[in-house]
C-alpha cells in the first residue's frame, strides 16, 4: 500500500511540476501569521470545485509559502487522505450537458469527525483560484467559453483556460473558519451541519469570485446602444428636438456620439499590459509601494458596488489605485477622467484600461448631462466599482480641496433609483514621498498658467522616469455605506419613489454630509512618512534652519505625540527615527547640509523651502489640535483648562472645516482635554493645581518644543484674523463675501511678502471663501437683502481672543495691512 501511495504521490509531484513550466501564479494571502493560522491546530484547505489542476496549483503555492503542509494526511477517519478536500465534486451522468456540482464524501467525513470528537478543533482555509481574471462579455462566445468566469468549466474547455490564461492565474488565501465554531449548533443532525458549512463555504467563495471577476459586462456597443434607449434619454431627446427645432433622428444621433464618448471599454487584455507596464515603471521611479487596510476594500467588493474615492495628488493616481487593486485580487474600477485625458493614443489606452470621459461642466446641455447620468445610473445598478475624485481636481498644495458635489450627487440620485445592489464608498489616502508634478504645481502656485495636457506634456514626464520618487503610501480608510448616511439624514427616504430627474428637498443636506465625511475619513488614513515629517519640523522653525541633532531629536518627540494620541487606527507612521529620516531626505536632495564645527545645520533653501510646504501640508490635521493648544500659550504663561477648552472649541470649527478634521463639535471638549493631558507628560505643558495649565520657562529645550508646535498652526489663525480685520475694518453691512474674500487675498500676499512666508496657501482665495462661508454657516456673520455682510460683539470677541495667539509684531501688521484694505 505505501508503494502505491509513494508512486502516486510521485505521480502528482511530476505532473505539478510540468504544469508550472507553463503556469505562473499571483497568490494573495498565503502568509500564516496574516491569515492568523494557530500552529497548535491542524490546518485543512478547501477548493470550491473538484479538479486536479486546481490540487496541484495548492500544493505549489503551499510549499512556497511554508503554509502547514496540503499533502500530510488528517486524523479524520474515511476524510480527505491529504490536509485538503473539494468543497463539490461532480455527479455522475454522462447524458447531462451540465452536471450538478454535489457535496464530496471527504466533505461529509470532515462534518461527522467534527460532531463526533467536539474536542478536536480543525482550521479550514478557503483557497479560491482563477485561470486568468477575465469578466465576462454578454455577447462574447469567445470570453465565456475560454475564460475562468461563473459558470464551472467543464474538463475541455479548463484545459483550453489553463493553455490560454495559465500565464495569469490568481490563487488567493483567505483566513481560516474553525469547524467546531461553524458545527457546534447541530451536534445531533449530521445534515444540517453539512447544510451550515457548505452555506458558509458557498457563500464564501462567491463573494470572493464577485470581488475578483467583478459583475458580469455588457459589450460597449450594447451598452451604449441600451443607454440611447432608456425613457430618461428617450425624453431628453425629444425635449432638445422641440427646444433646438431639431430633427429627433439628429439629435439621437448626438446622444448616441455623447454616449460613445463617455463609455469605458475595459479590455483584460490591455489591464495584463498594464500590468506589466506599471510593475515596470512602479520599480524604476519608485522605492517600493506600502499598501495598508486592503481588506476594507476586499470586503466591500463582496457584495457591495464600490466607489473608491481617493485624495487627489497626481496624474499617477489613477493608475496606481488600478493596479494595487488588481494586485490585490480585486477587479480594477471604472475610473471617471476628465475629458482633457482623452488625448491621442493615452485615451485609447486609459478607455480599455476603465476610464469613462467626462466634460468638466455640462449644466448648459441636459442631453449631455441626461446620458452622463444614465450611463452611471447603469454602472451603479449592475455593481461595477467606479473610482472618482471628489476634489474635482489634483491639489497643488498638499491639502485636501473641498469636495465637489456632482459626482457624489449623482451617486445618491442613482441609489435612490434602485437600491437594489448596496454602495459602499471606499476612501483612499495616497501618500508620495515626492510627487511628481511638484516642480509644476510651485509654477502653478507663483501664478504660472497651468499647461494643457497634450501627448507633448506627456513626453515631457517620461523624461522624469530617470528620478527616484521615494517610497509611496496607498492607505485605505474606514469605508462608508450610503444607506448609513441616508438613514441618519433622512431616515424615510426608502418610502419614497425617485425617478432620473427627482431631486428631493433634502439631497443637498446629504450629499454635504457624505461629501464632509469622505473627506475627513480620506485625511483619518494619511500616511505619515519621513518627507512630511522634516517639512513639518523645518517649517516651524524661525529661519528654516536647524542644528542637526536639534531637528532629530525635535522630530522623534512629535512622532512620538502622534503615538501617543493615536488620530485613526488608519494612519500610518513611517519606520526608524529622526536621525535615518534627515539623511533620507538629504538623500532625496530636499534638504541642504552646511557643515560646521559645533555641529551640522539642516536647512531648507531656494524652490525646495516652498515645494516642502506641499508635503506639510499632508499631514498637518494631524497636528492641528496639539499645535492650537500651543499657540495659546504663545503669549501667556498659563491658563485654566476651562479657558484652553473655550478658546480651542471657538476656533475648531473653523479648521475641521478647512482641514476635515473628524471629531464633531460636540466631542472637542474631551479631545482637547486629552491633548492637554499628553502635553502634560511629555513635559511640553506643566499642570498646577485647581486646572491651571502653564507653559515651560523660556530658553529651556522643552519652551522650544512648545514654540515650533504652535508654529504649525499659526499660520493658518493669522489668515483667519485678516479676514475678521478686513470686516471689522470695513464695518457691519458694508462689504460683499466676494469683495472681502479679493481683499483677504491682496493683503495676505502682501504680509507673505513682507514676513517671508514660504506657503503658498496663506493667501489662496478659495481658504479665504471656505473661512468666510464657515463664519456665515456658524451664525457670526450674516448676509442681508443686498448681500452684504453683517456681524455682531461675538466677532469682536473673537478678534480680542487673538491676543492669546499672536505676537505683537504679527498682530501690528495685521493691523497695518487690514487698514491698507478699508
């Protein structure tokens, strides 16, 4: 008997290793600690359908990994001879065109071994395996009968799979089920706890399967052919035929061009080509790409439509998210592109790779628009994942933009609709230690005109392919359910009816809602990386400069404040210390060394001291609470916690709304007392009795600390305090919200001029619209009849506060240049 089984077993090793001289596998997942394996367990894995093909491809991949091993036989008596079993086998009828798949005998043994011995605990490993990952075309004989897809293949045609897709397999491991957790409820029916696992296992695999191949897809031309024919279109066509006098033939023929136009073709075949590309290119400029919480994303996938939702920092974006998905096991997204993208031989290539094209403003043409949301409405409905940037365009500051409503709008009009299949948006953080475009974006900035994108552009950037880029950061954050949010803004939206052009009272609440808590869960998921952290501590300091060991030293305490006062499970903090994050920055040439006996100086020079302010800008929400306390102290030697817990809780709303900073309002007073209690014991704050907080003496390294952290904030309350000093200056009912927003901008530049500030944000007219847009929302400033702006004593109030915050010096020229403005 052991001859036999020793012959077969060299049998398979034989025929394992012929099939991989043409098989190469992606394998996700195959990690023991990752899938969380206890050692002291037997470990069995389980394939959904019975093949030999797939057991040897198992076997391969275990071995590689050092996973317990497939082959070893369990102690289960008349179950699996090797620690593996198929979940289906095939039944028996050669007659059937199409067998139905029936639980295998190994199966059962294993449910009856686990009712029988409760003591005995075995670890079951879902594998899922994919010859290829092509979704399927509706009307493509060739994708349905020669791709994995959902339908089981029959031994023909996975031969002709593994011939023509073996070269792209994707194995994936997911975490272990216990038995006994799954069969203790039926110890006494050995069929119902087949029933339960078999249930779990089922269900197991085909949310897996959805996430991978995704739904099934319409060929284009009958996609856009369909989207011409709905009665939403039907309708817009013959209201543009009556209001243009034109031909209703004629204007289906637009709507037909408008259609081809938007639609993406995404080509498999073109997403392996990118593959290869992107692996390629991501290895040339790049250090290596960090990928952290991906399971969000692989849970969501599963029975959800996804709509990712990333930060929005370079042309990049779009194709790393693409293909940190696909490398992950999860099928690429539709990705919404700008029009401008549609440019010779780039559109064709992003098209097949998911792209959809969209205008940048189509208000003026409801046929247009009409098409554009059908066609979404249509992506939505059939659960395809969909990727667009809520900020509308790549910000040129590092700071998160204000979102936009449009797409967001659209995405609940058409959940509305039919909410059938569940949307779950899915927030992405991309963190570049150097961004590409940043020598752009300082042009852009200067007032420099932003160039079109054109193919000539294009080349002009793959000259760039030579430099190194650093390391770059895909986080993704907490996702959010659509339902969630409708219920908590209007709990009885599910009895209404919603047709294409409904628009109810209550959606813009809720799309500002979902709108604020993207943006605050894509800044919960930033990635914190050496860059940022030496811009942040550099900036802060008076001539940015900084004896060497100083700045180590100074950025070890502030990593260590964001440690000790975690901001989301979903930030990530960059490895080593201060003094291996100085030499990797010198390395990346961002920072200048000037040698001198008493020790280096660190310092930031010429475009490199703005173009820092970009990677600042990233990460300081996370520092925006800890560097308000500071400033508080800027000019006071101690104050009560009840009197920092006023002042901080007057200006929070204000930078939550600038900065989507996550806590409500509510919550802010716990907050700020925690800070201060962290600031307490890492010795920057010093607490005497009754609740009286003081500041470290002057000259101590501890009064240094305090100074540099507050200096992160300060910026961004002295811009708040000319735009007050322009109103008040002006007098209540006597300015514009456009006029006074003009005037912020003139004299904020002209105070950069004159203090040499680097940040090209400190006079940005749209942080000045957003600051007085929230002085109105927060009822200290109103509009009357004419539009002009109103306030009352709270904004003198607010004015005298900033004694607390400013220096002499800042609050006199504050003072000088709002006068220049009246």
């Amino acid at each position: 008997m052991r001859f036999f089984q020793g012959l077969y077993s060299l049998i398979l090793t034989f025929l394992r290793k012929i099939l991989f001289l043409w098989v190469r596998t992606d394998v996700s997942g195959a990690d023991p600690e990752a899938l969380g394996i206890d050692p002291d367990k037997p470990v069995c894995y389980v394939l959904q359908y019975a093949s030999l093909s797939s057991r040897l491809v198992l076997e391969q991949e275990v071995l590689r990994a050092n996973l317990p091993g497939a082959e070893s036989s369990l102690p289960v008596k008349n179950g699996p001879n090797h620690s593996f079993f198929f979940l289906y086998g095939r039944s028996n009828g050669r007659s059937r065109r199409r067998r139905t798949p029936v639980q295998t005998s190994e199966f059962r043994a294993l449910v009856h071994h686990g009712l029988e011995h409760p003591d005995q605990d075995v670890q079951i490993v879902p594998v899922s395996l994919f010859w290829g990952r092509s979704p399927d075309k509706e009307k493509s004989l060739v994708k349905l009968v020669l791709s994995d897809s959902w339908s089981v293949a029959g031994r023909l045609q996975k031969l002709l799979i593994i011939l023509l897709h073996g070269r792209s397999t994707y194995v994936q491991f997911n975490a272990p089920l216990s038995l006994q957790q799954v069969v203790s409820e039926y110890r006494h029916s050995q069929e119902r706890a087949n029933r339960k696992l078999a249930r779990i296992l089922r269900t197991h695999f085909r949310r897996v399967r959805q996430a991978v191949l995704g739904p099934d897809l319409s060929h284009r031309r009958t996609l856009v052919g369909g989207l011409i024919r709905t009665p939403a279109v039907k309708e817009a066509i013959r209201e543009t035929a009556i209001e243009k006098d034109m031909k209703p033939e004629k204007v289906r023929m637009k709507a037909y061009k408008y259609a081809d136009e938007i639609a993406a073709s995404m080509s498999v075949v073109t997403i392996r080509f990118l593959e290869v590309v992107l692996s390629w290119l991501w290895n040339r400029i790049y250090k290596g790409i960090a990928v952290n919480n991906i399971g969000v994303a692989k849970e969501a996938a599963q029975d959800n439509a996804v709509v990712y939702v990333p930060c929005h920092r370079s042309h990049i974006d779009y194709l790393l998210l693409s293909y940190v998905l696909y490398k992950n096991g999860l099928m690429p997204p539709h990705i919404a592109a700008g029009i401008n993208l549609n440019m010779p031989i780039v559109g064709p290539i992003l098209r097949r790779g998911g792209a959809f094209f969209m205008r940048r403003s189509f208000k003026d043409n409801p046929l247009y628009a009409t098409v554009f949301n059908e066609y979404m409405h249509v992506m939505f409905s059939r659960g395809y994942s969909v990727e667009y940037f809520v900020e509308g365009g790549r910000s040129r500051t590092g700071r998160m933009l204000q979102p936009r409503p449009g797409m967001l709008s659209m995405t609940v009009r058409s959940f509305l609709r039919d909410h059938r299949k569940p949307i779950v948006f899915v927030p992405v953080y991309f963190g570049y230690e150097k961004v590409m475009e940043g020598r752009s974006y300082l042009g852009e900035l200067r007032g420099k005109k932003k160039e079109k994108e054109n193919i000539f552009t294009l080349a002009k950037t793959v000259r760039k392919l030579s430099n190194s880029f650093g390391q770059v950061a895909v986080n993704f954050g907490e996702a959010i359910p659509l339902a969630d949010v409708l219920d908590e803004v209007h709990p009885s939206w599910r009895q209404e009816a919603y047709g294409p052009e409904y628009r109810p009272l209550w959606l813009n609440e809720v799309v500002s809602e979902l709108s604020s808590r993207v943006a605050s869960h894509i800044n919960a998921s930033v990635a914190v990386n050496p860059i940022g952290l030496t811009a942040t501590a550099l900036l802060g300091a008076e001539r940015l400069a900084m004896d060497e060991m100083q700045l180590t030293r100074l950025m070890d305490q502030y990593a260590d404040l964001l440690s000790s006062y975690p901001y989301a499970d979903t930030v990530t903090l960059p490895e080593g210390n201060g003094e291996s994050w100085v030499a990797y920055c010198e390395n990346m040439g961002l920072i200048t060394r000037k040698p001198q006996k008493l020790g280096d100086i660190i310092a930031l020079e010429g475009s490199n001291a703005i173009l820092m302010t970009y990677y600042r800008n990233n990460i300081q929400h996370l520092f925006a609470l800890p560097s308000l306390i500071a400033s508080l102290f800027e000019n006071k030697q101690s104050l009560s916690r009840e009197k920092i817990e006023f002042l901080a809780g007057v200006a929070y709303p204000y930078l939550k709304s600038e900065l989507f900073l996550k806590y409500s309002n509510e919550d802010i007073p716990e907050v700020i007392n925690n800070w201060v209690d962290v600031l307490v014991q890492k010795g920057l704050l010093f607490e005497e009795g009754k609740g009286i907080v003081s500041r470290p003496e002057e000259g101590t390294d501890a009064m240094l600390r305090l100074r540099v952290l507050s200096r992160f904030i300060i910026q961004t309350l002295e811009r708040y305090h000319i735009a007050i000093g322009v109103l008040r200056r002006y007098g209540s009912g006597k300015v514009t919200a456009e006029e006074l927003e003009d005037q912020c901008t003139l004299l904020a530049e002209r105070m950069s001029i004159l203090f040499g500030l680097n940040a090209p944000e400190f006079f940005d007219k749209t942080l000045f619209r957003n600051f007085i847009k929230s002085l109105q929302n927060n009822g200290v400033v109103t509009r009357d009849e004419d539009g002009l702006l109103c306030y009352s004593e709270a904004l003198d109030e607010v004015a005298e506060d900033a004694r607390l915050v400013l220096s002499v010096e800042k609050r006199q020229a504050i003072q000088q240049v709002t006068m220049l403005g009246a």
